[in-house]
C-alpha cells in the first residue's frame, strides 16, 4: 500500500471532533512505541520485542500522524518526499551526523 491510499484510508476512521486528538495522541502513541525498547533497557532483561506489537504501536502512531497532517492539508507522500531530499542535502554537505534541526 503506498502512502497516500493510506492516508485516504485511514482518514475513513477519523472520527474524533477535534483536531487536537490526533496531536495529542501521536504523542501517546510514541512514546508506548519507544516504551518497548525502553522498558526491557530499564529491567535490565534481554526480554526480546514482540513484533506484533511493535507493528501495532507504529501502526497507531502512523494512524495519528496521517490524521494530523491530512488536517492540515498535507500527504504522507509529501512528508517522506521532504524529508528524504532533507536527509540527502545533509548526507552531501557532510552534516548527517551533526546537531541541531537547521544544518
């Protein structure tokens, strides 16, 4: 599935009211994505990540962000496009490992 059919067909399930909740949820959804490579580094186990749950998390947190941006009149497709001419530019100049958004 490419990026924009998702976005349409995710935006099907959109049926919060306000457009604070895919902001507010994106941030929830995250952070319960990082809390399962996290929470095994806090135990101090070597529990191995579930993959089913590691999709469902990212599933979720792409759900949010495809909500969030297609409020704003933006694709998924745009953002990956940017953010991938952003990355070469940086890779080219040499920056790719540096600090800071603007460099």
């Amino acid at each position: 599935m490419n990026m924009n059919d998702y976005q349409a067909k995710a935006g099907e399930f959109a049926l919060y009211e306000d457009q604070f909740y895919p902001i507010a949820s994106l941030s929830v959804e995250a952070n319960e994505l990082m809390d399962l490579f996290v929470k095994p580094i806090l135990r101090g186990d070597d529990k191995e990540i579930n993959m089913d749950e590691l999709i469902s998390e990212a599933g979720d947190v792409l759900w949010n962000l495809s909500c969030l941006l297609e409020d704003n009149g933006i694709t998924l497709s745009e953002v990956a496009s940017k953010n991938i001419a952003k990355l070469a530019s940086r890779m080219e100049r040499g920056v790719i490992q540096g600090d800071g958004g603007d460099r």
